[in-house]
C-alpha cells in the first residue's frame, strides 16, 4: 500500500520497459515486472476490484466456453475472489470488457500463445476461491460441495483428492523425520489463497517473457550493448529509453527514467499515464 497525503493507494505493479530507439523508430523493447500485488487477488479492500482481467473474461466468454471451464451459472456475485459488497455496486459495461476480451485473445494470437491455456488457468483460479473448508470426521477437513474442488482439479490437470489433500495437510519434520499434520480451517484457506496467487504470479511472468521474445531482437538491439545505451551502425545511433510505470498511482507524484547515451536523468513530477506518452513523443516525433 503506497501512503500519501491525500489517500491510501493500492498498487497494483510495477513494471517497466525498455526501448531501442534508432532513426527515430522503436527497434526493440524488453518488459521487466518489478512488483505484482498478490493480495489484490485474494485479500483487497473492499473498495476495489479485482484485476479486471477475471472480469473480462467472465463477460467475454461464450455459454460454450463458461460450460468447458466450469464458469456456467457463474458471476461476479457467487465467485468469491470477485464479490465485494462496495464494488457491486459499481455497474460494469459487458459491452466493453466483451470488446476487450475480444483484443486479447488477438494479442494472445499474435503472440503464438493459446489463449484456452491461460483461460484454464483463470478459470481455475476463480474456482480456487470457492472452495469452502469444513470439520470433517476425525479432525479431518472437509470441503462443502465438491464442484469447486473437482473444477478447479480437472483445469490443473490434477486428481481432486491430490489437491484436497495438498490444500488442508502438510508435512513439519519431528526430529529428523517428517511427520504429516491436518491443517486447521484457517490454515487451509491460506493455503488455497497461496496456491492462486502462485497460479497467477507464474502466469503473468509466463506472459511477460512470451511478449519479451516477441519483441526484442537481439540482432537489432543486443542485451548486452544496452548497458553502454549506444549502439552504433554505420551513421545511425541506438537510445535506449527506459520507462518506469507503476500502476495504481491517482493524482500523485511519479518517476521516471530515461537512460540515454549512457546517462540515467531524472524527470520532473508527473501524473499517472504521462511517462510512456511523454518519452514516446519526444524519441519518436
């Protein structure tokens, strides 16, 4: 959480790129992520949402899709990792995340990357959430109804037992030996929370390196050259440009960094959004 005078921000991530700029023209970029808020999938304030990315696909996905991961009859009400009382009743347009659910299964496309890979993944997150533990019969933990559990099994192509099991028991060593211990209720639900914000963490690293060998032409722009920031070839001359964003920031200051001939120079105050446009223009204009 960023404190400032005004609020309490949560951020979302931080990320950053790097440009190669020559002749007035982005020869490669590299995405690095700095930071990602796992907590803003399973534990945010109520007064904010999820990453709209779960959004989107609820909203974009066909009744064949929803059927095929195990979404049917499923909203932002009855999934538990969505429903917050204050974010309900902030209206959401379906016609907007249907469109951009439509641009990202192109970009996916683009890409090489299946986009039914990454929804089974999603999918499986969101059922994660639902899964609710009970007291079993001899200190054993239960699950109440075991759709959400065998769901979100069959998506990570595990036996739902494994992951029962995986979820509500550990192994503590005693004495050089381990020995297995049923986890209390508590426990269990920070286990599954844990699991889906492993599942997510993997998944977006997944994308940022599949973006990253799409874009970077190690021919044209060498990681290694990138740490004097020139590369010269013949008469023209490569920049390189690196933009800091951090998503989350609202009406606060920000930084960023533009590495040029070698120089790192720090900009003056900013506003969220400003960075990427502001450097953009100036290298490519």
């Amino acid at each position: 959480m960023l404190m400032t005078v005004h609020t309490v921000i949560p951020l979302k991530m931080c990320w950053s790129v790097e440009c190669a700029v020559s002749n007035r023209a982005i020869a490669s970029a590299h995405l690095t992520l700095h930071s990602l808020s796992y907590n803003r999938l399973t534990g945010r304030p109520t007064v904010e949402r999820c990453y709209d990315v779960f959004y989107m696909i609820l909203a974009g996905m066909s009744e064949e899709e929803k059927v095929k991961y195990h979404l049917s009859g499923q909203s932002t009400e009855s999934l538990a990792y969505l429903s917050s009382l204050d974010v309900l009743r902030k209206s959401t347009s379906s016609r907007r995340y249907r469109e951009k659910y439509t641009l990202w299964k192109e970009a996916l496309a683009m890409l090489g990357i299946p986009h039914t890979e990454i929804l089974e993944i999603l999918s499986a997150i969101l059922l994660l959430g639902n899964i609710v533990f009970v007291q079993g019969e001899e200190q054993e933990l239960a699950v109440t109804g075991n759709s959400p559990l065998h769901s979100a099994a069959k998506l990570l192509k595990i036996p739902a037992d494994k992951l029962l099991r995986c979820l509500t028991t550990q192994l503590v060593p005693v004495r050089g030996k381990s020995a297995l211990f049923t986890n209390t209720i508590q426990q269990a639900n920070t286990r599954r929370n844990t699991l889906a914000q492993s599942l997510y963490g993997r998944l977006f690293q997944y994308l940022v390196n599949k973006i990253n060998q799409s874009t970077e032409s190690r021919a044209a722009h060498p990681r290694a050259s990138s740490q004097s920031g020139n590369h010269h070839s013949g008469s023209s001359v490569t920049n390189t440009v690196n933009v800091i964003d951090c998503i989350g920031f609202q009406n606060v200051q920000a930084l960023y960094f533009i590495k040029q001939s070698g120089a790192v120079k720090r900009a003056g105050p900013i506003t969220r959004g400003y960075p990427i446009r502001a450097t953009m223009r100036k290298h490519l204009l």
